[in-house]
C-alpha cells in the first residue's frame, strides 16, 4: 500500500492495489476534506464505482446530483462528468474501484473547459 498523496483532482489518494500485474482492476481509499470538492472529471476508458465508508457528501455524475452516505455505491461510466463533494462534518472517505485499472493518463480535467 503506497502512503497517501494529494492528486490534482482535488482530494488525498492512497493506492491499495493498481499494478500492471493486475490490469484489470484498481482500489484505491479517497478522501476528500470537509468543505471542499473533487474538481469537475472524467476518466477515458474505465468505469469507476465509489463505495463509501465515512462521512457524507453530494456526488455529481453527468447533469444528475444526489446525497451519499456511507454504505452507499456510486456507477461512474468512462467519459461521465463527475465530482464529489464533502458536504459534512468529517472527511469523507471511499473506495474507487476502478475497471480497467486507473491510469493518470486516462484522467481529463473537465474543470478546465
């Protein structure tokens, strides 16, 4: 497990699994501070699911925003707009499980457009 970085998405990563030995799959622990958002995203080529374990947030995919709590999986189809934001009183926390497995390369930055 790699220690915990800041990516320019806007919220703190830790890598529990994404090697070429395993391409078909990546986990990693996401957090995102109280009051702030991850930046408006898609990723190219790779479904996304977000499993969240702590805290309470609004998620946005596509046009379509709603309220998510722990225990609660978000489906995140390749090239969707999205972004989630931590709408409570500690960080909020979740898995991005990504298939195939996440590559920086196939990050856009949508915030930007």
């Amino acid at each position: 497990m790699q220690k915990e970085y800041y990516f320019k998405e806007g919220c703190f990563i830790e890598e529990w699994m994404n090697t070429r030995d395993h391409d078909d799959m990546s986990i990693a622990r996401a957090r995102v501070e109280v009051g702030t958002e991850t930046k408006v995203h898609a990723i190219k080529n790779t479904v996304e699911r977000y499993a969240i374990l702590n805290g309470t947030g609004t998620v946005t995919v596509a046009e379509k925003s709603w309220q998510v709590s722990v225990g609660d999986v978000v489906n995140i189809e390749p090239e969707q707009a999205q972004k989630i934001s931590n709408t409570g009183a500690e960080d909020l926390i979740f898995l991005a499980i990504c298939t195939p497995r996440f590559q920086p390369s196939n990050y856009v930055d949508l915030s930007k457009q």
